[in-house]
C-alpha cells in the first residue's frame, strides 16, 4: 500500500496518542488524530468536579523519560506537594492490624540494587531466596501498587523488581499532577492545536485510512486488535476493583494504607491537592486487585475492610462513592521468561504503528505508552526518508 509520508494519522486521543501527534508535529510533520469520544484523554481523563477522580490512582514518576519531555515543553504545569505531616501517615496493613513502619526485611529487600532479578523465575521464589518467605510476601504485596495485578509473586522476577524499586523510591519518584491527569491532557492538547494538529473528537474510525501516510493506533490493545483485524494482539495485564469516595474530613485520617497481606492500596489524594474534593471534603481513591474468579463486591469487600481500620466512621461520613472493575485496562503484566520485548510489536508493517501501555517498549505505567508513542514516530519518520532517497 502506497502511502502519503507527508502525514500521519493518529488513532486515539489519550496520552500515548497526544505524545505520538506531538512529536510528529514538532518534526514538521501534518498530523491528524481521531478520537472516539468527545473529549480526549482516554484513561488519563478527570472527571469533572467536585470530585476530580482519574480512573484510578495516578501518579507521575519523575525517574521515568516521559518527565524531563514534558517539562521541557511546559507541561508538566504545577504539581501538589504532600505536607510533611500528610507523609507520615504511611501505613501498612500486616497481619490484620495497621502498622506506623514497614517490616525490616521489607526495607532490606526493596531498597536492594545489587543483585538483578531473573527474568525466567517468578519474583516469589527468587525474592524468597533473597529475602526469606515472608519479606518476599510483604514486598510483593507492595508491588502491586504499580501493578494492578492480583497476584505479583507469579510474575517475571525481573519485571516486579524494577517496578518494586521505582514505588518504593526515597525519595519517592512519585508525583501528583494539580487538578488531576486532565490538566496535563489539556496542556497537551493545548500544544497539539499550536503546533497545527488537526484533532477530530466523536471520531470512530471501523477501519483504517487508506493512502493517507502512516498510522499511529493508540487505542487499548482489544481496540487495536479489532481495527487491525489482528487477534493475535493480546496481551495480560491486571483485573483491578477501582473504587473512589468522597469523605467528610476528619483529622489524623492515614495518607496511605498498603496492604501487605494481599495487594492493595487506599490513597487520600485530596491531602496533597486539597482541589480534588469540596470544601471539608476529602477524595479517597483505592485500587483493589481481583483474581478471574473474584468478583467486584470481593474488591469492594476488602476495601471496606481497610476502611474500617484506617478511616474511623467513614461510612457515616461518606458523602459519595463510585465503584467500577478495570479489566485489562492497567497496563502489561510479564511472566516469567518474558520481557517487554516480548509484547506486541510497535511496527506492524505497512506504515502502521501500535502505541499504549501494552506493547514492546520499556518503561512503568505510562512511561511505556510514552516510549512507545516516541519510537513509533521515529520509525515512522525513519521510513519517510528511505522513501525520499528510493524516490
């Protein structure tokens, strides 16, 4: 198929889109990007107020590429700070009680760099070795904050351990985008528009435009799969219970729980950017992992359970609350003898391109929607010259 390497078309408008048509207009390239609803963003969307909630926990890490691109261009834009008082309520759920510090063994084997973990063991048979068993328990539990994933000590040792480094980070990698990931989609989109991007929302494409230059698919990989008419594009990723709420505030509430006895995380997001919530209100986002046999209320069960540990009368306090199941939607997951290398390749032949957070390029989250989004460019741009010279 012959086609115009003047332009690129972009399939989805969410952050790994955005990137892709950003970087190809700052190439001097024409680009068009089609999204499927009315707004752009995909899962990096904030709801509306008063309660300003992603689809799930986000944060943006700044040991990842994507901090240093976006600060560069101005789009970071401000970030919420947490108090100092606000960080010292971490706490652990171990054991069924709610504990100030993590466990010694825990700290020992997250901060340990020295040894690289295997990539064709599981992480709770190599970390058991490194650690012991229930250090090896606890850190997997942990992990499961940047995994979404039910059960963490069944992945590639190698995969967990770098995204057990990252969350555990001191200090922490993890920032917090002012008025949720919206702001930075509008910021993006913002630029697109500068930089001429011609952007088309309530733009479902069924089928892929012909002769028109390369093409950039930044949809979910289910999506991808059905416009490329490829069901080979899969790919695991987590099961996740998301489940958000809205409390009356309370002083000496926890700023985080994690839960080490089985993944999970609560989140009080509104401590550090108090514009999430109403006034005397507080945001609260969770994320629960559930196996292929639980159900959602098994999610919001054991959330409630930590709840009640944690936030003293929150159901008399509650003044909102939303409850959904993120199936497939958090990003890949690698078992063992995989790597990133592994996924869905980027390049799919015939000037068409797959970007998102389940493809082959590195990365945690959505730094490897941001990769991927980069590189396809690149190989994009990279074929547009090897036509000029064969022209």
């Amino acid at each position: 198929m012959q086609r115009n390497r003047q332009h690129i078309t972009v399939v989805g408008g969410g952050f790994a889109g955005l990137t892709a048509a950003l970087t190809a207009a700052e190439a001097g390239t024409k680009v068009t990007l089609h999204e499927a609803h009315d707004t752009l963003g995909g899962r990096a969307r904030t709801a509306d107020g008063p309660y300003r909630t992603n689809e799930g926990p986000h944060a943006l890490y700044n040991g990842g590429p994507h901090w240093t691109w976006l600060k560069q261009r101005g789009l970071l834009g401000p970030l919420a700070p947490l108090p100092p008082l606000e960080a010292a309520r971490f706490r652990f759920h171990r054991d069924g009680a709610l504990r100030r510090t993590p466990p010694l063994g825990f700290l020992r084997h997250t901060l340990r760099t020295a040894e690289q973990a295997p990539v064709d063991l599981d992480f709770l048979t190599w970390a058991t070795r490194v650690a012991g068993p229930r250090a090896a328990r606890d850190a997997a539990a942990y992990s499961g904050v940047a995994l979404y994933h039910h059960d963490p000590g069944s992945l590639s040792a190698r995969f967990v351990q770098e995204r057990l480094h990252r969350a555990a980070a001191l200090p922490p990698e993890a920032h917090y985008i002012r008025g949720g990931w919206g702001e930075l989609i509008d910021r993006m989109a913002a630029r697109a528009w500068d930089l001429g991007v011609r952007i088309e929302t309530s733009s479902r494409l069924d089928a892929l435009p012909l002769a028109d230059g390369p093409v950039i698919v930044a949809t979910s990989l289910a999506a991808a799969a059905r416009l490329l008419g490829d069901p080979g594009l899969t790919w695991e990723s987590g099961r996740t219970v998301l489940f958000d709420l809205a409390l009356r505030r309370r002083t000496g509430d926890p700023f985080v729980i994690s839960d080490l006895d089985a993944p999970g995380w609560i989140e009080r997001f509104s401590a550090q950017d108090p514009s999430l919530a109403s006034a005397g209100e507080q945001l609260i986002q969770a994320q629960l992992p559930i196996g292929p046999d639980r159900s959602k209320a098994d999610g919001v069960a054991h959330a409630e359970r930590l709840l009640d540990l944690g936030f003293p009368g929150w159901r008399d306090r509650t003044v909102w609350r939303r409850e959904a199941v993120s199936n497939g939607r958090t990003g890949a997951v690698d078992r063992p003898g995989t790597t990133w290398r592994d996924r869905p390749a980027i390049d799919r032949g015939d000037g068409v391109y797959l970007v998102g957070d389940q493809v082959a390029a590195p990365g945690v989250l959505s730094e490897v929607s941001f990769t991927s989004a980069v590189e396809a460019v690149s190989l994009a741009l990279r074929a547009t010259r090897l036509d000029l010279k064969r022209a």
